[in-house]
C-alpha cells in the first residue's frame, strides 16, 4: 500500500463551497495535492487514471466558481471524475472505488447530488447539459437546483454524432450553456478523423497561437482592457478558417484554446464567462492526459486504465497469465486468416487494443480502420465494404454496440450483407459495473432475421467461430466471447469452420440435460462434478449458436430426459427464449418436459468481481447445481421433495 500523500489544504476541503474560502494561489496548491491524492488512490484500487489527471486543476477551478450542486457539471464518459468524487464529500470512501458496495468508477446519481447525470458511455454530456439549461429555463426542479449547466467533453468523445446533433440544436435553442471543450489529443486510442486534425490545427501553428486564441474568442465575454485587442486581432484575420469557426457556425461563441493546466488562465476565463455569458459558450482548453504522473504521461494510452500499481515506480500488479486472454485469441487468429485472405479487413471504434485489432493494424494497416467513438458509422461503413466485397470484421464491446443498433437492423440485417460482428466483453464485467455490462446481445442480434448468433465456450472455440465467420458469405454472422483470460484449452493451430446452427455434446448422462450457450460452459462442468458426487449425472451439451438452433439436438434431448436446462450469460428474451419458443412450437411441453432457463436476472447489476456478480446472478455451479436439484424435485440431502 502506498503512502498517503502530505495534503494539508485538500484536507480542510468537505465540500466544493470550502473551495470558495482561498485564494487562486491556494487553489493552485490544493490542484497539486488533489493530483497527489488521485494518484494514490487508483494506485489501491486500479481504475481510470490519465482521465482523471488531465483535468485535475479544470476540477478545482469549476468547483472553486460555480455553485454545485446548483450548477451542474456533467462530465462526458466520467472517466475522468475520480478527483471530482474526492472534491464532493466522497475522499472517505475514494478507496473504495470500482469495488463491492464501494463507489462507481463513474459518475453515477444515486452516489450524490454532484452527480446530476450518469455516465459510462462517450459522447452525451452536451446534450445532458442542454436538458439542465433547458428544464431550468422551464422552471423545472432537481436536488440541488437548477442553475448553470456545464459539459466537459473531450476530444475523442465529440467525434461522435450525438455530440454534434447536440450542438446543433443548443446553437439553435440559444440556452446560456458552457461546454469545456478537453482536448488532450487521447481518447483511449489515439484520436483520429478529420475533427482531430481541425482541433490540432487550432492550436498547432506557432507564432499564430496567441493570435488565433483572441481572435476567435468571443469578443463580448472577455474584460474591457481586451476588448479592443480582440477586436483588431478578428478583423486582421477575417475569413481565415482557423480557430473556432466550426463551432462558431454552430452558435457557440468560442473561447480558447487555454492551457488547461494553468490556473492562471482558467480562474479569470471561467469567472468571466460565468458573469457574462448569454448563450451557449464552448471553452476548449489544452491538456495532457496524465499530467503530473511520469508512468502515466509515458504509457501509450496515458494510463487509460491500470490495474493496483506501485507509486514509485508505476509497475503494475497484474496477476500472471495462466491463458491467453480472449481478445489476444481473436485478434491473433484475425490476422492470421487475413494473411491468407485478402478480402478480410477489420473495423473498430475507438477501441484496437481493447479488441485485439492493433495486432491487426500493425499487419495489415490498409486494412483497418478505427473510426472513433461512432458506433453507428462504423457498423454503416461496414455493410458497405460488404456490399463492396470485402469481408468486413466489425469488433465493437456488446455494450457499445447497442449504440449502433438501427444500423445492424436497417443497413445490415435488412440487406443481408455479411458482416461479421466480434462482440467482446460479453457477460458481466467486474470493476466497470452495470454500464459496461455486456448482457443484451444475445437478445438484440438473435432476433434479427437471417442474422447467425454464435458464443464461445472457450478461447478453442474461438479461434474456431472466428475461422467461421471469415468463410460465411450468406448474410450477417456475430460471435460473443468475453473479458479476460480464457480457461487455458490447447488452441488448435487453425481455426476449423464449423457446421452453422450445429450444437455438439459434451458428456452423455441421465436424467437432465444441461445446454449450455458461452462460457458458463466451466461452471457446468463443475456443476455436473458435484452432481455426480450425488448420484445425478447430467448430459452436458454446448449450443454453440443461438440462431439458428441445432433443433434436432435440442429436441432430441428434450424427448430424452426429465428435464432440461439452459444456461447463458445474457438477459431475459436470449438464447434460453429461443429454445422455449422451438419446444413449444414442437408440443414438447404437452409430453412433460421441465424446461428451465438460467439467464441474468431483470436487474442491473453494480460492480464486483466477476464470479462475485455471477453469484448474485445465481449462474455459478453451486446455482446451477442447485437449480438441477430443484428442478427434479430433489433436496440437498438426496431426497424427492413434494
């Protein structure tokens, strides 16, 4: 455990309105030790670090001068809201984040009134800012009031389409409204697209820098001595498109861009907006994603997310690896079939370490594209290059991929054009919580006609629907699998394509069958150990797809044993709901079947380790054990119950 920092200023802060007691100097300092503090804590805990670095003194300078929680600050992601949380009467319990019963590793509004808008996901602050501006206008009422609202947005999260869609509506509704532009020039990958380079270009041209900056703030907002400056400067470069025309056009008046570190610059800035503002306003400050931290600043993702880590140092501790990870499979096993197949080509959004695509962009960079936080574009972008005949490779965690849904419904299952969805992070999470839990696929991609649905058991199985998806031309295909490390199976050297909507049975038993779909497939197995201990051996059968279903092998074992079980890491109206619809379809229940299913349960579940949520899930073996015994009506002690 390290040592906890010296913070004697930070100390005699409870609240955001004790900020209002110091000077800007001492503000300055209690940035310093905020940083310290932060800095600490996630090396306890894990979690966001860079995020939350890079905007330490914006944090301290937006409590010190609005008045939350009247005022409220949404922070776009929220990421970066570790040292917001330690500024918000939340420092007693900061090193309980991202555990059980400890606090979320996001902004979150039933953690506390500072958090008026919850967020895990990228690109929706403005248009939550633009919901406060307006219920304000409208004389709604929340806790705390309703007073200014305040988005802070970073560079890679207003790539997204929802963040334009929002200013182009605040510049028409005209609602005072600020927007901290953060540009740090990283998301979690390295931003990328044409809004990058207009960003980078705002601020990259020296000696035009101190120019651009007073030429394109709004001339209106800022104190008298530079009115008449600002003024000469716009006029001298009238026509040029450089600083903020973008967002000018937009509606916004635009201010910047600032050194995000100086405090010297932020605290008169945001005082003089706050005084003078009228409509929406856009600050675009300049920071360094891990400021202040070495480790972080010299990481590639800028200490995106670290696991527990020695101060000093920066090393990580990480558990050793007993098996590759899923992604690493998938990833490997992609460029391996591109090196034979040079229609195959990948797309993510934002995400190519997360999904495994860097391997792929080292190898093969003409062949893959990241494009930003746009879900949506990106699944578009891929039903085209199928339409254009490419083989499209489309890796999107589950719970981002929900934000592209209208187009896998209208631009890819409608058109039956074969893209091949990778959906990583299926399943429950851990640390991240609810919000990044991947449990609705299943249920979203498997009711769409003609769409193939495929979860993998184990990182065999893969390399193997990976191997699958590459071969299958006849419309849009998806396979699931999750975080973390595989259950360390041999890999075979080549992926083998399997027969779609063929299940296969594991072990042959007696009474009960046990069909499982994904990786549940472990805990089944130990389920079925201690079953047999009891005199109870289960048939144990991998589904392999949940659309289409192996019918045959479905209702062979329907009509073979007393009852039968599904068991899946996905939510009601899944893989199980498939199942049930064929085996009324087929009067199986006319015949006395005890058909169940185990599913996530109706709930979002918060953030714990993994098996701690799948206990709570009951879709453990020792819940699967018992749901067997239930089920056939047998206690725990090996009696038949009534």
């Amino acid at each position: 455990m390290s040592a906890r920092p010296h913070t004697p200023l930070l100390d005699q802060v409870a609240s955001p309105e004790d900020l209002k007691q110091f000077s800007d100097a001492e503000l300055t300092q209690i940035a310093h030790e905020l940083r310290s503090e932060t800095i600490s804590t996630v090396s306890e805990t894990g979690g966001h670090l860079g995020a939350g670095l890079g905007v330490v003194e914006l944090t301290v300078a937006l409590h010190a001068i609005f008045d939350t929680p009247r005022d409220k600050i949404v922070w776009d992601v929220g990421h970066q809201c570790y040292p917001h949380k330690i500024l918000t009467g939340r420092r007693d319990r900061i090193r309980t984040l991202r555990q059980e019963d400890g606090l979320s590793g996001f902004t979150k509004r039933s953690e506390s009134v500072y958090d008026p808008f919850g967020a895990a996901h990228s690109s929706t602050s403005i248009s939550a800012a633009l919901g406060f501006a307006t219920a304000r206008d409208l004389g709604g009422q929340c806790d705390g009031g309703l007073g200014d609202a305040i988005a802070v947005i970073g560079d890679g999260s207003i790539t997204a389409g929802m963040a334009y869609e929002a200013m182009n509506n605040a510049g028409h509704l005209k609602k005072r409204l600020f927007v901290v532009l953060n540009d740090n020039d990283m998301s979690i990958a390295p931003p990328v697209g044409a809004m990058s380079e207009y960003l980078s270009r705002l601020y990259a041209g020296e000696p035009f820098q101190e120019l651009k900056a007073a030429a394109k703030g709004a001339v209106s907002l800022l104190p008298e001595p530079f009115r008449e400056g600002a003024k000469r400067a716009k006029e001298m470069i009238k026509g040029m498109a450089v600083g903020g025309t973008l967002f000018e056009e937009l509606g916004f008046s635009y201010i910047g861009p600032i050194d995000g570190h100086d405090m010297d610059q932020l605290l008169p800035i945001l005082r003089t907006l706050r005084q003078r503002a009228t409509g929406p306003v856009m600050l675009h400050i300049i920071t360094k994603k891990g400021k202040g931290y070495g480790p972080a600043e010299g990481a590639p993702d800028k200490g995106h997310a670290t696991a527990k880590f020695d101060v000093i140092t920066g090393k990580q501790h990480k558990a050793p690896s007993n098996a590759p990870s899923y992604t690493s499979v998938f990833g490997k096993t992609l460029v391996d079939l591109a090196a034979e197949d040079s229609r195959i080509c990948a797309v993510t959004a934002a995400m190519p370490d997360g999904t495994g695509l860097n391997l792929f962009a080292e190898r093969y960079p003409s062949r893959c594209f990241d494009v930003a936080i746009a879900e949506q574009h990106g699944v578009t972008f891929s039903a085209a290059l199928a339409a254009g005949g490419m083989r499209p490779f489309c890796a999107i965690y589950s719970t981002f991929l929900q934000r592209g849904y209208d187009q896998v419904v209208h631009d890819v299952a409608i058109q039956r054009l074969p893209v091949r969805f990778a959906i990583d992070r299926a399943g429950l999470v851990g640390a991240d919580g609810a919000t990044h839990a991947g449990s609705f696929d299943i249920a979203f991609m498997a009711n769409l006609p003609g769409m193939v649905v495929m979860a993998a058991a184990d990182e065999a199985e893969l390399k193997h629907m990976v191997a699958t998806a590459a071969a299958y031309d006849d419309g849009p295909i998806a396979f699931r699998y999750p975080r973390g490390e595989g259950v360390g199976v041999e890999l075979p050297e080549k992926g083998e394509v399997l027969e779609i909507g063929k299940g296969r049975i594991i072990a042959e038993g007696k009474r009960v069958a046990l069909l499982s779909f994904g990786t549940r497939l472990e805990e089944v197995r130990k389920a079925a150990e201690a079953l047999t201990a009891k005199g109870i051996t289960p048939t144990i059968a991998d589904a392999r797809f949940a659309k289409p279903l192996d019918a045959a092998m479905i209702l062979e074992l329907a009509a073979n044993y007393e009852a039968l079980i599904t068991i899946e890491e996905g939510a009601i109206g899944g893989f199980g709901s498939h199942v049930a619809q064929l085996l009324a379809e087929n009067a199986v229940f006319d015949a006395g079947l005890k058909y169940r299913s185990m599913v996530l349960p109706d709930t979002f579940i918060d953030q714990a380790s993994p098996k701690t949520m799948y206990d709570v899930a009951a879709m453990n073996a020792e819940q699967i054990e018992t749901k067997v015994l239930d089920t056939l009506g047998i206690s725990q002690i090996g009696e038949r119950t009534a």
